[in-house]
C-alpha cells in the first residue's frame, strides 16, 4: 500500500536470468537463495544481501567479498569464482551487470512508473523540474531525481533502483531524472527502463572522465538506444542534437527554437506562443525557453494534453541556484542572478541572457573553476566571460586540493589582453562578490555563476558553509541600507 515499503524478494537463479546473457558466464551455488536486496559497499550488507564485487578505480570489491560474508550476504556477483562458501554469478564485468540484478532484485520497479530520463550539458536540472510540473498538472503523483536531490547527479544502480523501489510503494506515478554521463558511461541506469528520453545539448564538461568529446557524445547519446529508452527527445538547434538523432535506435522527436512565436524573455518571465497557444512561466532567462519546449514535446510525447502541459508551466516554481533572481526588484536598481553554469558554453548561454536583459546597461560576472576537475576548459571560461561581460570578477569556486591563484591564473590565461582592463581577481569568493555589486549602476545585470544552489565550498578536505544566494543577498541589504544612510556600501568600486 502506498507509504509502505514492499520487501521483495528474488533467488539468485532469478537474478542470474535477469542479467543479459552476454555478460553472464555462470551460477554457483544454491540456486534456490533468497534475496532482498543488493549493495556495492560491504558495509552496508544486511543478512539477505546481495553483494556486486565492482572493480573500482582506487578498490576491487572481490576484496571485500569475505568481509561481506561475514555480515550475511546470501550471493556475490563476481567476474571470477572465489573461494568462499556461498551462492556466486560469474559474470565478465560487474559493474555492467549490477543494474540489471539490482533492478530484478526490486522486481523492476522501473517498468512500475512512467520514466522520463533527460541528459545533456546543460539545462537537465531546470528540465527536469519543468517536466515535473507537468506531471504535476496532470494529477500524477511524481518525483524527481538529479542534482537537487543527492550526491550524484544520478545515483549509483544498487541506491537508484532502491529509490525506484521505495517510490513504488509511496503510490508515485512517474519518475523524471537527470541522466548524467558518468551514469551511462558508468551504467548506473542499467536495468532502467525509460519510456522518454531527453538530449538537451553538449558542451564541454567532463572531460577528465571522458577524455574527449567523441567519447563524452557517445556516453550521452548511449541512453538513446533499444536496451534503456522507447522514444527519445532531442535538440534540434543543437549539432550534437542532430547527431543523435542519426545514431538514436529509437523513435526520436525533435524541438527547436524555431517552434515559439512571440517571445517575451524578463528576469523572472518567459512568455511565448506554442502551436497556437500562449505559454508563460514565472522564470527568467533567454536559455529556458529551450528547456520550457523540451518539456513541452516531452508532455507531448507522454499524450498529456496541451493546455495542461501549459497550465503546468505556468505553476512551475523557479529553480534553487538555476538564474535564480536574488535581487529585490521593489529596492534594488539592477539585477542578481546566481546560476549553476560552470561550463564555457553554460557560462556563454547565461551571459547572453543577462546581456539581453541589460540592454544597454553593463553585465557584471563573477565566476570561478573548481579543483581537481577538467583543466582545459578553464582559459576557455576566461575567454567566455570576457568577451559577454563588461566586468569580469575571477574568483575561487570549489578549490578543492588545487592552488586557487593557479585556478584563477589559468582560467585569466584565456583572457584577449583588450579585456584585461575590465578583469578583476579577488580569490575570496564573498569579497568578489562583494566587488561586483559595489560596482552595479541602475539597470546593470550582475550574474554570479558557477556553484548556483550549492550551500558549501570545498577547501582542501575542508567543507564551509557558503551560499551564493545568501552573501548576495546579505550584500545587497547592506548596500541598501548603506546608501539610505548616505555611506559607502561594501566592496563598492571606484
């Protein structure tokens, strides 16, 4: 019954047939063990369990096999026997078949709800919420998975098929998720089952992991195939888009820019015509009407009514860190936008709506390049952020074990010496901040890119407290009150 959890169980015969017979080499052992759940981490093992051996990147599972035993586990997936006295699935690789028994385990729960998958550079998170009005809008009870909701994007396959099993029992009619690359290249999603798949666009992100963009595209587009997805969504406006709608083994729909007449883009407010009908969402920015038509194909594509898909974004609440507006419109003679985007062409498409709101007014940029993650696209930020902004504020984003001054060094690198005068460093982020609201005027945009909803930075193995959202605000009632008692407000440049 809804709000109960359904403990259900499978035998490790069963879970052998639901993993696919390529990957599958044998059975040992009781055939007839029952199990009611299975993990990647020995620790969490309960009596029941199963437990996948993975071969990770710094740990091998098989290490942890005895230890796993120990606490109960009924049946190892190995890819390759080992000499303990319990059920094993010899499989040839791990992690691929992990999904598929961790989702035979929950009785599949996948096929229980209608799926809706939505990957891409950018734009997932705002998507996904827009597609979850809809559902909303349409009486269905919904839930969404992605990076508002946990740790990773999406969850490793033992975690995400146990919340698809725990959704189930809530009574929850659908499920939209954000798919990221490290979830397919990593097959976190297999043993899911889709019945809409969503490609937004491709930038460059990720490339640590993937090497290369070749490599990052076929991650993504991967999700667009006969074993994962029924019929999938792309951007048509987008080259990668098109790309995938030529690889795709799957019906595909395509939307594009082209589609929406009579377009109004504010701050807060989109407004537009769609196939004959006036749309409006309570949310800003030039970048959301790709994300507000990929919504709409997708209701489309479900069968939900138009009208109610509309009505759905018309109650579409704004998204935390997503050009979410911080300042006050009824005090407050110019902009404050913090937004997620930590990509240059996340960081392009932001810049371009703020200068689309500023009109002949100025856009202020602060943004900064977190540690330990893909170098390269560093300078190319700089490049970004100089050219779409009169003011640029580097700064330090998430550090993480890297040198900040070397971050900020490499991503000023990029910077066309004819923008140096305009480019100011400051490693503190709150004090960046603090500078580019000193400097707003009347009708000024200043957009505060990079960690968006995040409420922590990470320095060194140090984690703090900091939210974009509130030192802006913080700032801009100090500014006020500054100004109404005729001083200077902090961080104020001259």
């Amino acid at each position: 019954m809804p709000g109960s959890v359904i403990q259900m169980t499978v035998t490790s015969q069963g879970l052998a047939n639901s993993i696919p017979q390529e990957l599958l080499i044998q059975v040992i052992g009781t055939a007839d063990a029952q199990l009611h759940d299975l993990t990647h981490d020995s620790r969490e093992v309960q009596p029941g369990w199963a437990f996948a051996c993975v071969r990770g990147e710094h740990h091998d599972g098989h290490s942890y096999a005895a230890n796993a035993v120990d606490r109960g586990a009924g049946l190892l997936l190995v890819d390759h026997p080992l000499s303990l006295d319990i059920a094993q699935i010899v499989v040839t690789d791990v992690r691929r078949a992990m999904g598929h028994a961790a989702a035979a385990v929950h009785g599949d729960p996948a096929r229980k709800m209608r799926m809706i998958g939505v990957t891409g550079t950018n734009g997932k998170t705002t998507t996904t919420h827009m597609i979850g009005a809809i559902l909303r809008a349409a009486g269905l009870h919904d839930r969404e998975i992605g990076t508002l909701s946990g740790v990773r994007t999406t969850p490793e396959a033992p975690d995400l098929q146990r919340r698809l099993a725990e959704f189930v029992s809530e009574g929850v009619d659908a499920v939209v998720m954000e798919v990221s690359s490290h979830a397919l290249a990593l097959h976190r999603v297999a043993g899911t089952r889709f019945d809409v798949g969503v490609f937004t666009n491709l930038g460059r992100d990720h490339l640590d992991l993937h090497v290369s963009m070749e490599a990052y595209f076929r991650a993504k587009a991967s999700l667009f195939s006969a074993g994962l997805c029924d019929i999938g969504v792309t951007n048509l406006d987008d080259p990668y888009g098109r790309l995938v709608l030529d690889a795709a083994t799957i019906d595909m729909i395509g939307f594009s820019r082209a589609e929406a007449d009579d377009v109004e883009i504010g701050v807060d407010q989109l407004t537009f015509t769609w196939r004959g009908r006036p749309v409006s969402l309570p949310i800003g920015g030039r970048f959301n009407l790709m994300n507000a038509l990929a919504a709409l194909t997708v209701s489309a594509a479900l069968g939900i009514d138009t009208d109610t898909a509309i009505q759905g974004l018309a109650e579409c609440p704004p998204v935390p860190g997503r050009f979410e507006v911080v300042s006050d419109s009824a005090r407050d003679e110019f902009a404050v936008v913090v937004d997620y985007a930590h990509t240059p062409d996340g960081l392009e498409e932001l810049l371009g709506s703020a200068r689309h709101l500023a009109g002949r007014a100025r856009v202020i940029a602060v943004f900064g390049c977190g540690g330990d993650r893909d170098v390269d696209k560093r300078p190319l930020m700089g490049a970004v952020a100089a050219e779409n902004a009169d003011l640029v504020v580097i700064t330090s984003d998430n550090p993480r074990h890297e040198d900040p001054l070397t971050i900020v060094h490499a991503a000023a690198g990029g910077i066309d010496p004819r923008y140096r005068e305009s480019v100011v460093v400051e490693i503190d982020r709150r004090s960046a901040i603090a500078l580019a609201i000193g400097a707003a005027q009347p009708g000024d945009v200043v957009v505060i890119a990079g960690k968006g909803h995040e409420t922590t930075q990470t320095i060194g193995d140090e984690i703090r407290p900091f939210d974009d959202r509130a030192v802006a605000r913080e700032l801009l009632a100090r500014r006020a009150a500054a100004c109404a008692a005729g001083s200077d407000p902090e961080g104020t440049m001259s």
